[in-house]
C-alpha cells in the first residue's frame, strides 16, 4: 500500500501540466486554457493512458486537457484526448440537411455489422444505444460536437463518447472525452469552454481555404459524425466505432487511485474500421 502511495506522489510530480497558451504539436493549432484547465504533452498523455488509467498502448496523441481541480489519478478526474485529421477541408454544406435520427438508426445497424468481425477477433460487441448529446454545428466557429450512449459486451454501466471535432483549412481537430455517464452532466456543463479554447492558427483556419489549391476531404458532416465513412446515395458505406471504455477499479482503500480501462482487447480499430 505504502509502496502505491509513493508511485502515485512520483507520478503526479512527474507530470509537466502547462496552462495558459499552449500551442499543439505541428503548429497547425492553439489552445487557450486559463487557469481552469491545463495541457499534457503525447508523451504524458501516453503515460497516463497506459501506466495510470491501464490501458493498452495505442498511436499517439496530440496530448491531452484535464480540468484543473483533478489529477489524472483522482477517482472523479475525465480527460480530453487530442488528435488531427488531415483529410483536406470538409465542407459544411449539409450540416442543416442532416436527419440524425435516420444516421443514428444507420449507425446502429452497422454496428451489428461491425460486430460480427469484433467477435471473430476477439473483441466485445458494442450496442450502440443512442445519441446522449445529439449533433450540434456552430456554423460560425465551425465546430461539432455530439455524445453518444454505448454498452460493450454485457457491462451493467453505459459508457460516455463525447466528441468535438474543430474544423479547419485542411483537416479536423478531434477532441474525445474520457468519462463515464455519470459524468455526462459535468461534461455538458464544461464542453463549451473546451470548444472555445481551441482554434487553429493563422494558415489553417477554415476560412482560409482555398479551392484551387486545397484538397477537399471525401466527406462532410454526417461523415464526421458517422465516423469519417464515404457517404454515397445516402447510405453509409462503411461505420468506424474506435471507442474508449472508461470505468474504475480502485487500488488503494478508500479510492486514492484510480484505474481506467479501455474496451475490448487492444485500443486499435476493428478489422474493416478506419
């Protein structure tokens, strides 16, 4: 116990937590974090992904944002993972004639196809329940977000997959919250001051595209929501699902520390996903 203890006060210490301006690897963006949110880099993102919360290693981040009052360690602590997409500019123009009911229902029976080649490899099936936030589109600031209600295999608790997606000159910021359903309040609460502390830097700003020059992604904003799938005659080609499972397995009496586990076997994608 004592032993736990001391990893924990060398882990936390460990951590180099940025706050204020923080700009991303690459270059391509900025965040704006105050003093009520800070940053860790990839290589701290990773460390708390895998040594502290347990999960398998995966590709790497762009780092991570936690609100300030929790140490990744803490039993309530959730976590925004970051990550760039550079599939060219994604155009809006179908964000008012989306019917999020009809892509829902889409989205769950490709989950009952995607389960079948999850099994085959081992991995838990995934119901996807519903929307928990559905799709909303800040046309103005060219930002999305929406939150989706999962179950893997026979869990009793639902899981959380919050998601906001920036757009920008020439690919899509992803920010994912790492939280469970209880936590879905919180998460509302605080999602706008995530969204707006994220903007791209000058010469990757969505309004910087330039369409005889810039390459245009295969996709719009159903395809984000849907998961980055090539849309054609209204039908859903193929459905990625690359969640996180998030719940806690306390290690120390009285919750001191926390564990966080990702789903199935391995964070990487089901076979047939992208």
């Amino acid at each position: 116990m004592e032993q736990m203890r001391q990893w924990q006060k060398q882990f936390e210490g460990s951590l180099d937590r940025k706050t204020g301006v923080v700009e991303l690897p690459g270059g391509m963006a900025s965040l704006d974090l105050g003093q009520e949110y800070y940053y860790l880099s990839p290589a701290d993102a990773r460390r708390v992904l895998t040594e502290a919360w347990g999960n398998p290693a995966a590709g790497e981040t762009l780092g991570m944002i936690f609100p300030a009052e929790y140490s990744p360690l803490d039993e309530e602590c959730w976590g925004v993972t970051i990550d760039y997409t550079e599939d060219g500019y994604v155009s809006d123009e179908d964000a008012n004639s989306i019917d999020y009911d009809q892509l829902l229902k889409d989205m769950q029976a490709g989950t009952v196809e995607e389960n079948k080649q999850r099994e085959q490899a081992g991995f838990e099936p995934i119901r996807l329940v519903g929307w928990a936030s559905p799709p909303r589109y800040d046309a103005a600031e060219h930002k999305l977000h929406w939150a989706k209600e999962l179950q893997f295999g026979e869990s009793e608790t639902n899981t959380l997959n919050y998601n906001i997606r920036a757009l920008g000159r020439k690919g899509v910021l992803e920010l994912n919250f790492v939280a469970d359903m209880s936590q879905l309040p919180e998460i509302e609460r605080r999602r706008g001051d995530v969204m707006s502390a994220v903007s791209f830097n000058p010469g990757y700003r969505y309004s910087e595209f330039d369409p005889s020059i810039d390459k245009i992604a295969a996709y719009g904003i159903g395809g984000l929501v849907a998961g980055k799938v090539l849309v054609k005659t209204g039908l859903l080609l193929k459905l990625a699902l690359i969640f996180k499972k998030f719940w806690i397995v306390l290690l120390l009496a009285g919750g001191a520390v926390a564990k966080k586990l990702f789903g199935g076997k391995s964070d990487s994608p089901a076979p047939g996903t992208t």
